[in-house]
C-alpha cells in the first residue's frame, strides 16, 4: 500500500463539501475532501480548479492545495474558463445581440476566448443569417451557425474545445444542453442512472459540473438566463478596448471615445460599412449606461 500518494489533477464537481477530482489514474474522478487549512485560508476549492491531492489512508483523498487561477467566476462557480460558447437560437427565443455584445465584453474582460453559436438554424431563413452574419464577420470573433442535426459543424466546435475548458452562456431554451449533450457524449460519469439526468441538463440548477468532451476538453452546461450587468465592471474609457473591430487607432483624438469627437475613424469607418452600426449603437449605448451608473 503506497501511502502519502500525491497527484495532481482537476476538479469537475463539488457536492455537499465532497469534491470530484479527474487525474490521470483512472476514468472516474476521485473523490476527495479539502484540507483544513484551505478552508483556514478562506480558500474555497472551485470546480475547474486544477489541485494536488494527497492520500494518507487507503481511498480518502485530500485535497492539498490549489494551484493559480487563470481566472474565477461566481455565477455558475467555476475556475480556469479557456473558451466562452455564447448560444443564440436563430429563433425561439429570438437572438438578443445587446445581450450577445455584452457577453462577448465580458468574455474579453476575464481572458475567456468567446466561441458565438447560433443554434435553431433549421427553423430560420437564409436572410436572417445573413443579417447577422453581416454584423459579427466584421469582428474577429469564430462564429458558428448550426442546427442540433448538424453534427459536423458540432464537431468543428468540439475541435475548438479539445484539452482547453469551456463554458457555455446564453438565454434559456437556446439549445446548450442540446448541444452539451452531443459535445460530450463519450464521457464516463459514475453511474448510469446519474448520467442521463445530467445529460438532460437537469442538473444546472443543482450542482456544476465539467462534462468531457470527445477530445480530452471540458465543458460547463450552465442554466440560461437573460439580462446581465457589465456597467460595473469597466469604466467609460475602458468600453471602446473591447470592441476589438474599433481599434485601429486612427481617430484624430487618442482618448476619442467614438461620440462627438471630431475625426473619428470609428464613426467614419460606420459609414462606409466597416464596422457594423449595430455594433456601434450598441456601444453607444452601453456606454451611456456605464456613465450613468459611475455618477449614480
Ligand atoms: N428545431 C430545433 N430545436 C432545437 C435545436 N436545438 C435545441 N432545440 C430544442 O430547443 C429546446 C430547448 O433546448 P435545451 O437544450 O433544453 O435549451 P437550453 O439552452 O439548455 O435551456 P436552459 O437549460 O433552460 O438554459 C429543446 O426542445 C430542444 O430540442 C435546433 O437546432 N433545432
Ligand atoms: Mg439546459
Ligand atoms: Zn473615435
């Protein structure tokens, strides 16, 4: 009996101070409780969160500690995000693209790479793509249009995510779960039962977990939900920074905020079709509620 083991791994679900760590020994994840000098130091283990654990008896695993995060988010709980899916129906509900603006905002923010999906493309017409496609082709963002039969767009997606962690973010009914399931079907859960409950995506609103997916990736299927608040995280100036389409640093002023500034490339690049107006007034707007909020 080998004791004191260490090894290192990942945490994919926490339960009832029971947290589940994937390491290389092994498909199942194993289960361990942390040490109580993190909770001393009010550190609070996250799933996602990459950690040594250590055995000092047979079959009761410790977590020992956790290694720097990449980066932590509260609502779902989750570390080490790589990839943000941002899921849009085409339809049912209808695209909000505010909405849609101020999660790729947000994305930039906290070092997540933004993924746009566009699901229910079955139920659309070729023109309401193309309206859309018009606004977010002018960004550098990777933009996927699919519907849950088209397994090949999927599997480029799932090519996106491989050895990296994903999460996804959108309103509900847009199909994350839909496409959860087919992202990650070849993953190994502890029971059958338990499996296919969470594939159904019930389980978002009682615990996180990272799902595999067919490559060696993790993805978060998370409930959806439909407003969010970005005023608090950045200041005025700061907006135009995560508009990546708006910064070619032309405009006569270096602090031209894209307003009424004289000689603004951002304005004139608008006109001529460069960047997308919706785009624009969605800064714009977004802009003035940021200012409002700071003098609130
Ligand atoms: N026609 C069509 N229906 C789809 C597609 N994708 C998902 N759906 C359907 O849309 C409904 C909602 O899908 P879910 O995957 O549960 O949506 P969700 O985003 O996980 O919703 P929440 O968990 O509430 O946030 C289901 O009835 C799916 O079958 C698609 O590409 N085309
Ligand atoms: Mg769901
Ligand atoms: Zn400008």
């Amino acid at each position: 009996m080998i004791s004191n083991e260490q090894l290192s791994g990942k945490i994919i679900k926490g339960i009832g101070g029971f947290y589940y760590v994937k390491t290389d020994r092994g498909n199942d994840a194993l289960e361990c409780k942390a040490r109580g000098v993190l909770r001393h130091q009010k550190i609070i283990p996250t799933v996602g969160d990459e950690v040594m654990i250590q055995s000092d008896n047979p079959g009761e695993w410790m977590i020992e500690s956790i290694l720097p995060r990449k980066n932590i988010f509260l609502r779902p709980p989750v570390a080490n995000v790589d990839i943000g899916l941002i899921v849009f129906s085409m339809i049912n509900p209808k695209p909000n693209l505010l909405l849609l603006d101020m999660l790729l905002i947000s994305s930039e923010i906290q070092n997540v790479e933004p993924i746009v999906c566009f699901t229910k493309r079955d139920l659309t017409s070729t023109d309401e793509e193309n309206a859309i496609k018009e606004i977010y082709e002018k960004t550098p963002y990777k933009l996927f249009f699919f519907s849950k039969q088209d397994t090949d767009t999927m599997d480029k997606i799932i090519g996106e995510i491989g050895g990296k962690t994903a999460f996804m973010a959108g309103p509900s009914g847009v199909g994350k779960s839909t496409m959860a399931n087919y992202l990650c079907a070849d993953q190994t859960m502890e029971t059958g039962t338990l499996s296919q409950k969470l594939k159904r995506g019930k389980h978002t609103t009682r615990h996180v977990e990272l799902l595999e997916t067919k490559n060696g990736g993790y993805l978060l299927d998370t409930p959806g939900f439909s407003s969010y608040q970005i005023s608090e995280m950045i200041k005025p100036e700061e907006l135009r920074e995560y508009f990546p389409e708006f910064s070619r640093g032309a405009c006569r002023f270096k602090s031209c905020l894209h307003k009424e500034e004289p000689g603004c490339d951002v304005k004139k690049s608008v006109e001529t079709g460069e960047i997308s107006s919706v785009r624009y007034e969605h800064y714009l707007s977004l802009l003035d509620e940021i200012k409002k909020d700071q003098y609130r």
